[in-house]
C-alpha cells in the first residue's frame, strides 16, 4: 500500500520577492545547461539553482549550498509552512515542436511518500539509473538536510475519485515561464480532502514517471540518517520523499518521445544498417530529405501496427524500419534474451535489434553515453545531423527518430518488474524545482491525515 502525508515544507515567502515565485524556481537540476544556469541565478539572488547546481570547487559546492540555504531561512527568504497541505499543480502548455496544437493542463499535486525499496513492489521503477547522478545528489542530501527536488509519480484512478477533494484549495501562485508554460500553485489543506487524497492513492502502486535517480538517492540517505538515529520516529521526515503526483489514467498525462542521435563509431555505413536490419525489419524508405512533420507522420502510421523506428542519415536519406511480423522474436539473438513484454515496446526492440545487434554499441557504451545524445526536439535533432558544414564527429552518424511510449506500456513493464533502457520517456513539461522544500530532520514528524 501506498503511504502519502501532507507537507509542512519550507516555501519562499512571497512578500520578500520582488519577481514574484516565478523569478526564484527552476526546472530539474539535471536539464540545466551551463548558460542557463548563469541566467537563472542572475534572474534572482535568491533562485533555487543556486542550491541545486551551487558554486564551488570539488566537494566545497555542497557546503556552498547549506551555506546560503541556513542563510535564506534565517533572513526569512524561505518560511515553514505550518500546516499540513497537499499542493495542487497545474501546468498548462502547448506540447513540444507541435506549435499548431491546443494547449493541455497537467493536474498534479505535491505531496510526501513514504519512502519504500523497489522489492516491496509499492513503489515501481521503469528505466536504468546511472551512478553519477546518485552520488552527486546524496552529497547535496547530507549537506542541505533537505529534498530539494520533487520526484514525479504516477498513480492510478481511473474513474477520477480525487478530483473533487484536489479542486479544494486556495490558488497562492501563478505565473508564466519562458518556455510558455502556465504554472498554478494551490494549497490543499482542507482534513476531509487531504484524507481523501491520502486514502485514494493508497488503493494503487507508485510509478516512477521521472527521478529516478532522486528516489533512489532519499532511499540511500533515509538507511544512513536511520543507523545514525536508531530512535528516529516511523514517522520521522528522513523516511518520506517529496513527490509530484499525477493520476496515470488522465487523459492529459501525455508522454513525449526521446529520440537517439549515435555518434562516433568507428564506422558506419546506412547502406549496411539498412541491409543488416532488413532481417528482423520491414524497410520503407521515404523521400530524401524528409523534414521532421514527414517522418513524424510516417513513423506514427507504421507504429499502428509494429514496433517502428525512423533511421535518418546526415545526407538526407530516412527509412522506416518496422518489425517484421514472420520473425519470432523468441528465438532472435539479441531481442530473444529479452522478457516478453518488453520485447513490445520501441524503445526495447530498438536498443537490443538495432544499437546492440547491428550497430555493436554495447549495453555498458549506452549506459555511459559513449556513443548516444538523447535529442527530444525532433528537427533540431535532423537539422543538427545533417548540417554539412559541421565534422562528422559534431554531426553524428545517424539519428533515430522515435514514436512517444504510451504510459500504459511503462506501467506494464514496471509492474513485471522489468525496466526499460535509460531515456526512454519524456514526460513534459518538467516539474519545477523551488515550488516547496521537504527538510529532512530525524527530529521532525511528518504529519499524520
């Protein structure tokens, strides 16, 4: 079962904000580029990216961060929020490089989740995590004693039995970021939907939508906070891990496709990919130099019946490689030492038929990046491959264009306990960083419904 609680976190006080909540957030940590992180910082002294990505030297960084993190609470910058809420979340936007569609809200709310190992089947990953990041993300654990960065989880509620009690509430931010995205910030406090809430997630399992590295870092520093503190309530705050939770049978949960640009191989030929794939593969060439809304709605047709993938290759030439339906994939070398069902998915039948088996790139090699850049803008992505003017080893091989994976397909493989290769969803927009802070004292208890 499920466990969530309400917040008591520390959130920015609004009145000491001359931008409003809008100047001091940020988007993850781990989708901040060098230059974005200059401008973030210089839009507020008081953004959040200065204690997600702070300044230092080595290690000196984390101190850094704890540093201006006690300085922002004791000059009132950051205030406990004394009572227990669950904090609704609105996003609304018009989906990625599709500028023509209508806008979608994403419904959500912050909340607390007991923090439990994967083997208790309660909460459920769906991709790989790499160390990097982990390590990373425990040294700014054990320094700020905060969770600074939500996850995002999925729970299941299909006929939509939260959405009276998340409609409670008084809105307390909105504003607007630079990628056009609308943000409603909402507490709900009222007891009788806050026991509403916590007694209708309970019904279902967690599924990891994004932060995986994050989940599994709290879990880490919750078992040293716990040998530390051996007489740490159950309820202490070190055990519950700040999430945003939206409900996986929404119709506006919507997932974005994470396309592979491979780089850097010793050789490559599209001649021989073609041909070497047409084993396992139905092969539809397109027109040469196809822009990205043909080989979308090529891809999307041919994905109605097969697992399918767009090759495109930097002198314009783009395939359709489909799986092919006389092929048992049992017996398949590469994709036959795959369980069943996730022999179903792109992203599965893509890494292990074609990256692994064709192409040679190693699950090790993907893991580490080695040979792979995960573009989501799929024609900046084809516009990049094929600038002539730019080196091969800047361009890239080829790129493979991806349909979006469905959210119940993730679920299917999480839920047979399997896990799908890094990067394999995009769940848009991203869950901003700033919105509110779980500290994570031993000495504290999080609050009962």
């Amino acid at each position: 079962m499920a466990v969530i609680a309400p917040l008591t976190p520390l959130r920015y006080d609004l009145s000491q904000l001359s931008g409003g909540l809008g100047a001091v957030v940020a988007p993850p940590y781990d989708v901040i580029s060098t230059e974005e992180r200059a401008a973030l910082a210089a839009r507020d002294p008081h953004n959040v990216v200065r204690l997600i990505l702070p300044e230092g030297e080595g290690d000196a960084k984390y101190g850094n961060a704890a540093r201006i993190l006690g300085d922002w609470r004791k000059h009132g910058i950051l205030v406990r929020d004394a009572k227990p809420a669950f904090y609704r979340y609105d996003q609304t936007f018009r989906p990625p490089g599709q500028a023509g569609q209508g806008t979608i809200t994403r419904r959500g709310f912050l909340a607390l989740v007991e923090l439990a190992p994967f083997s208790d089947r309660i909460v459920l990953p769906h991709e790989r995590t790499l160390s990097g990041p982990k390590e990373d993300r425990l040294k700014l654990f054990r320094a700020t004693r905060t969770n600074l960065s939500p996850g995002f989880m999925l729970y299941r509620d299909p006929r939509g039995a939260l959405d009276a009690p998340l409609d409670t509430g008084d809105v307390i931010a909105e504003f607007a970021t630079e990628d056009g995205v609308h943000h409603v910030l909402a507490k709900v406090s009222e007891r009788g939907a806050v026991r509403a809430i916590v007694e209708g997630v309970a019904r279902s399992t967690l599924l990891i939508a994004d932060g995986h590295h994050r989940y599994e870092t709290a879990l880490r520093y919750r078992d040293e906070v716990s040998e530390a503190s051996p007489n740490a309530s159950a309820r202490a705050e070190h055990r519950f891990f700040m999430t945003f939770l939206v409900n996986g049978d929404d119709k506006n949960l919507v997932v974005f496709p994470t396309h592979r640009h491979v780089h850097s191989l010793a050789s490559f030929s599209f001649d021989e990919l073609l041909r070497r794939a047409a084993d396992t593969f139905a092969v539809k060439r397109l027109a040469d130099g196809a822009d990205a809304d043909a080989i979308r709605a090529a891809l999307e047709e041919a994905g109605r019946t097969s697992s399918s993938v767009a090759a495109a290759d930097r002198d314009g030439r783009v395939a359709i490689l489909s799986l092919r339906s006389d092929v048992d994939l049992a017996k398949h070398p590469a994709l036959g030492q795959r369980p069943e069902v996730l022999r179903k998915t792109d992203v599965a039948v893509l890494h292990s038929g074609i990256l692994e088996h064709v192409l040679g790139i190693t699950p090790e090699a993907q893991a580490a990046k080695t040979n792979i850049w995960y573009p989501q803008d799929t024609r900046a992505a084809l516009a990049r491959l094929r600038a002539a003017a730019q080196p091969k080893s800047e361009t890239g091989d080829v790129l493979f264009v991806m349909n979006a994976t469905p959210v119940s397909q993730v679920r299917d493989v999480a839920e047979a306990g399997e896990v799908m290769p890094q990067k394999s969803t995009f769940f848009y927009p991203k869950v901003l960083t700033g919105l509110a802070i779980h500290t994570l004292e031993p000495d504290r208890e999080v609050p009962a419904p």
